[in-house]
C-alpha cells in the first residue's frame, strides 16, 4: 500500500494518534525547528509532508508552501491553512530547480515509499546554500534498541511510518552536508540542519 492511501486511511485520526507525543515533546521541538528557521531569515518556505497542517501556527508571518502525497491529510490541513498547498509526492515535487530559500520536514521521510529520490527532490528544489530543517524519528543507534525496532517496523508500518530508518544516511546519500545535528531522546529523535 502507497503513503499515500496508508495516511488516507489514518488521516481522521491522525492528531489523536500523535498527541501523547505533542504534548511530551514535539510540540517544544517544533518551536527549536522554527526558531532556527526564524534566524535564517528565509522567505521562500517549502514544508514537504504538511500532514494535518501542525506546524502552522509556528511559521513567521505565515509564509510557504506545504505538499502531502495524501489527501486526506491536506484537507485537514486545509483547516489550519488557507495558503497554497498542493497533492504531491516528495519523490516528484512539482516545482522548479533552486527556487527555496529553506525545506521543513517534521516526522515524513520514516514514511516516504523511497526516502533517499525524496531527499534528492528537496535538495533540487534548494536554492545553493538553502537549508532543510529536518525533525525525524530513526532507527537507534544502540544495538539493543534497533534490533527492537527492527522486530516491531512490519507493525508500525501498517499504521504509517517505518521506525527503523537510518534517515541521516539517507540525508548525506541525497548530496546534503549536514550542518547541526541535536539528539532529542536518546539517537532515535533528532533535529538536523542539512544544506545544499
């Protein structure tokens, strides 16, 4: 089953799934990704994956352009924003080379049907010296934690995401340097800042 129909499936459910997390941490970690986006100054925004539209209300001056491969998801996230949004695959992103200053992805590439072509998609779509702010879950650096979360990835991936992508490789194999890393609990949750 495509992304795109798992997350059509989930879609009406989807901020409740998730809210125990929101409210533990993602919420706080939302606020570092869009504070550090603040002090780039960036004006031309892309948000791949806008799922129910989340990170609105962080936005400075509610300025970009959020794509998702479901549906479902963006006419929920219809709800939160008015702006332009538009059905798209990461893998094929319906816009020109160079023409964003900064990308947002908050918790999508452990769900991209293939993560590295989507990374390549952003980074094409990166202006030089453009920055993707990535808020992601992968798989653990502990032994013991990633082979848990090896055993567990066939039941997860039912509901959505796979949680054992090794996603900062995926990062430095689509071409981008990475330029800011911060683990946020334990290796599996992280912020990366990666360029162009």
């Amino acid at each position: 089953m495509s992304a795109g129909k798992r997350y059509d499936r989930i879609a009406p459910v989807y901020d409740l799934m998730e809210l125990p997390m929101e409210l533990f941490a993602f919420s706080s970690w939302r606020r570092m990704l869009f504070a550090e986006l603040a002090a780039q100054g960036a004006e031309r925004v892309l948000e791949v994956g806008i799922g129910t539209g989340k990170n609105v209300p962080f936005y400075p001056r509610g300025s970009f352009v959020g794509v998702d491969v479901s549906s479902g998801m963006l006419a929920r996230a219809r709800r939160r924003w008015a702006g332009p949004l538009a059905l798209a695959s990461v893998e094929r992103l319906p816009f020109r080379s160079s023409v964003f200053d900064a990308c947002v992805s908050t918790y999508v590439f452990c769900s991209v049907d293939d993560p590295v072509a989507g990374l390549r998609e952003v980074r094409r779509v990166l202006r030089r010296g453009g920055r993707a702010y990535f808020l992601e879950h992968m798989r653990s650096e502990s032994r013991v934690v990633g082979a848990v979360q090896d055993l567990l990835n066939p039941l997860f991936r039912l509901m959505g995401p796979e949680i054992n992508r090794r996603t900062k490789e995926n990062i430095l194999k689509a071409g981008f340097r990475v330029v800011e890393e911060r683990m946020l609990l334990g290796t599996v949750f992280r912020f990366i800042v990666a360029e162009k």
